[in-house]
C-alpha cells in the first residue's frame, strides 16, 4: 500500500474530487505498464478518473458497482451488486444495521435494477473492458468500508484482468487493508484512523454527482482526445 504520509489523518486535504484526481497522477506517473486501462467505479469516482485518464492518456471505462443499501438510509451498506450481476452481502453489517432477509431480498433487486440502468446508460450497454492479462486501475472517491471495491476487483478479475491496482484520494485506514488484501497494489493518498471516518471529509467541495454530469464529463473526455489526436 502507498499512501502520502504528510496527509495521513488530515481532513480537508482535497478542493474537490478533481484536484483528487491530479494528485493521484502524481502518485501513479511511471508506475504503470504501457497499456493500463483505468476503471472508474461511478458515480464519485468519474471525476477523479477523468482527470487520471487524461494526464496519463490511458483509456477510460466504466466498472457498475454500488452498494446494496437499507431502504431507510441510503449513505450507509451492507452488500454490493457488480456490473456483472454478482452479489456479495456482508452478514456483519446486515445485523448491525437490524436488516432482515426480506430487506435485503429488497435491497438486492433494488440495486440490481439500478446497476443494470447504469451499464446501458452511461458503458452504452457494456461491461467494464478488461482483456487477458490486462493491468485494471479501479478508482473510486474514496473507501469507507472497502466492501464495495472489494467486490469491484472480484468483478474485474473475472473479466480477464491479470493485475488489479486500486486508486482512491482517500481511505479509513481499516478499509484500505481490506482492499489490500484483494488487489495487487493499493495507492491511498490520505489514509485515516480513528473510530469515526467520511470519504466527504477528505474534500472542502463534496457535492453528489448524477449521471447526467457523469456522460458530459465523458463526453468531453473523448472530445478532448479526438482535438488531440486530429491536431
């Protein structure tokens, strides 16, 4: 695992999910192979991605995971649904969280309907593209609990990538060792203790992104590199 060691335990560290962004460029520049393909896991972790593709001109491409969620309190999980329709639920959190199987029964179709909303409207119908052997940098705004990257890089492992290298602006100390149990290599660039712990906190400017905003910024990526490779 690789963080910055002069941002540990710090809030407010990042202007917005951007600036996020830049500064894990400068975490991964030279540190990848020749055809690296990041992942950006949607909604938080586009912006952060957009700005990493772009600087290190790697392809970009969208990894469908959300959180499974009880119907009375969206902020906070007990599961994950990939992109290629696994489910993965988390028996401790299930009964911290008083959620019961006809809850969760709930939860899970809810959110297989919404990850399958998302693959058609913001991959165009298609599943994260990873080939044989390929490296995968799977980015995301940040890991509370790490359940839902962990369940990302099952996804992606399945879907032919031979390396997996997880990227985030910011992490619970507790949730990147998980994910560095799973991945090959973890880049965390403010990692944090402590009992309590919020991916908005790492930011000054935290605000939701909806799809919508999420196809203008790809589609000004592939704007920009279309004027880039027409000169």
């Amino acid at each position: 695992m690789r963080e910055l060691p002069e941002l540990r335990d710090r809030t407010f560290v990042f202007r917005d999910r951007r600036e996020a962004g830049e500064v894990l460029r400068r975490m991964l520049e030279g540190q990848l192979p020749a055809g690296a393909k990041i992942l950006a896991i949607p909604a938080g972790g586009v912006p952060v991605a957009v700005p990493l593709a772009e600087a290190l001109k790697l392809p970009l491409a969208l990894a469908v995971v959300s959180k499974v969620a009880p119907s009375w309190n969206s902020e906070v999980g007990y599961g994950a649904v990939a992109f290629d329709g696994r489910v993965r639920l988390d028996a401790k959190s299930m009964a911290r969280l008083g959620v019961d199987e006809r809850e969760a029964r709930t939860g899970v179709e809810r959110t297989l309907a919404k990850v399958r909303q998302r693959v058609r409207s913001l991959s165009e119908g298609s599943q994260a593209v990873v080939g044989p052997g390929d490296t995968a940098v799977l980015v995301d705004d940040g890991l509370a609990s790490g359940f839902t990257m962990t369940i990302a890089i099952e996804a992606v492992r399945e879907a032919g990538a031979g390396r997996v290298i997880v990227a985030v602006p910011t992490g619970s100390e507790s949730a990147v060792n998980r994910v560095a149990s799973s991945a090959d290599e973890v880049y965390c660039a403010n990692v944090r203790t402590g009992w309590s712990f919020a991916v908005a906190d790492a930011y000054e400017n935290w605000s939701d992104v909806d799809d919508a905003t999420l196809l203008d910024m790809l589609k000004q990526l592939r704007l920009s590199r279309a004027r880039s490779i027409n000169g």
